[in-house]
C-alpha cells in the first residue's frame, strides 16, 4: 500500500474519531476503487460541483460513505474539518452521503438498490440530451441482492448504455455475515453478462491494474460495461481484514482509533 492510500485511509480513520462511530469495513475496501477513479477517469471541477459537462459519480453503498468523504475533501470538494463533525447534528455528513448537501455527491444513498437505477435514469438522460458525460456507480457485493438492481441492469441493456458503468465492490462480506452464506452471488460474471453487460474482473486494491481497465471503458460500444472488484474489507486496518464484526463499529475508543491509525501507518 502506498502513501497516497494511507493518507486516504487516514482520513476515513479521523471521520471514525470525529463521529464515534462509523462503517469501517466498507469504507476501507472502497479506497484504491475511488481514489483511481477520481485521479484518472471522472472528469470534475470541484469549484464548480454542477459543471454540466462533469461526469456523474453514484456510490450506491452510501455506507461506505466515509471513504467518499475522503477523496471528496482530497479534491476540494469539501474542508477537512468536516470530518471532526461527522454524524453530529451540525454537520454537512452523515453516515450516508446526500445530495444538495455535500459538494460532488449526486445522489442521496444509504437505501440499497437505488444508486444502479438512478445511474440509468441519468445515462439515458445524457443520451437523450446527446452528452458526452460518463455515468458510475458502485455497488456493494451484498446489496446486489437486490432485485432493483436486475431491473435497473435489464433496462441498460436494453438501451444499450456504453456510457454506464457498474462496479461492484466485492469484498465478499454484507453485513455481518459471508456473501456466499448470506445469499451467493456467484456466478457473477456470468450472471452479469447473461443480463447484457460487457464484464471484467480486477484486483480492487491493485492502483496500476485498475488504471488499466477503468483505461478501457466501455469495453463495447453497444453495451454497459460491469467491472468486478476484488476486494478485502477493512483492508489497511489488519485486526479488521476480512472480519464480519468489523462491518460497523459504535463507541470507538481512544485506543480502538490509535489501533487503526497504528496499523494503517505499518502496513507494507
């Protein structure tokens, strides 16, 4: 892991300080996803967060929000500041990002299964309107449960939308529980591509590896694209890799917020 992603995940680790309390895990396996897409692929000015020309960014796993946050405020979307007031009354955010309140958020989420609809809705738009724009979203692995999201995902075949992207955070965790317990998604690949989507798969932690494929997009121009990331929750905080438990903590303590910035600062 290199500086520029300990950095990133130090600022998800002072939003935890600042509120308390927070979703740890999904915010961590976002980092690298994020960070590639707002370097390389979105075009943006974040002092003019309703440019028309932008391109349109959905988390849909608005928990994860917290890694949002951080590359948000890394671009200038947002004061750093703001972190120490997370989840407080006062504050622009919360524990799900929303619209019209936060600089470069474009849709409000936190509700599973709406983000893929609402990026449809906004890639038709563009067509419509002969845009340019590119439209993501990101998903997590669990809540493509959700039956919106097959909706969503035949209507975008349908309209053959080049100009969406959807990537799934796969870190194979929902929850509190194993993806594949809970309710197995597998196969994905198939199951995506059945469903008319031009579908990849990547290391969701691996910069280099995701510059190249987001390089890609769309991988054909009569289709959606879907990109799978593979990816580890709670990555860059060991005791929390890859452990169910560490989905959302409440009532952080000193020592649990020195632990995180510990293991982040030592990780190779």
């Amino acid at each position: 892991m290199d500086i520029r992603s300990k950095k990133l995940r130090e600022l998800v680790v002072m939003g935890l300080q600042g509120g308390n309390r927070g979703h740890i895990g999904p915010s961590m396996s976002l980092v690298e996803i994020l960070r590639v897409l707002f370097d390389n692929v979105l075009k943006f000015n974040s002092k003019k967060p309703k440019w028309e020309k932008r391109d349109r960014f959905i988390l849909s796993k608005g928990h994860g929000c917290l890694a949002l946050y951080s590359i948000l405020i890394d671009k200038g979307f947002i004061k750093k500041k703001e972190l120490n007031k997370f989840c407080k009354f006062e504050s622009i955010l919360g524990g799900h990002p929303e619209f019209n309140k936060i600089n470069g958020v474009e849709a409000s989420t936190g509700s599973l299964g709406h983000g893929l609809p609402i990026a449809v809705g906004m890639a038709i738009a563009a067509r419509i309107k002969k845009s340019k724009h590119k439209v993501i979203v990101v998903t997590g692995d669990g809540e493509m449960n959700e039956g919106s999201n097959w909706e969503a995902a035949m209507t975008a075949s349908k309209h053959k939308l080049s100009n969406l992207t959807l990537i799934i955070d796969y870190n194979k965790i929902q929850s509190y529980g194993y993806t594949k317990e809970v309710l197995d998604l597998e196969p994905l690949k198939k199951k995506l591509t059945s469903f008319g989507f031009a579908c990849k798969e990547v290391d969701g932690h691996n910069v280099e590896k995701l510059k190249k494929i987001f390089k890609r997009l769309p991988f054909n121009s009569k289709k959606p694209s879907a990109i799978i990331c593979h990816t580890i929750k709670g990555k860059g905080v060991i005791h929390a890799e890859g452990k169910p438990e560490w989905h959302h903590k409440s009532k952080l303590s000193k020592q649990d917020i020195e632990k995180m910035y510990e293991s982040i600062n030592q990780y190779s």
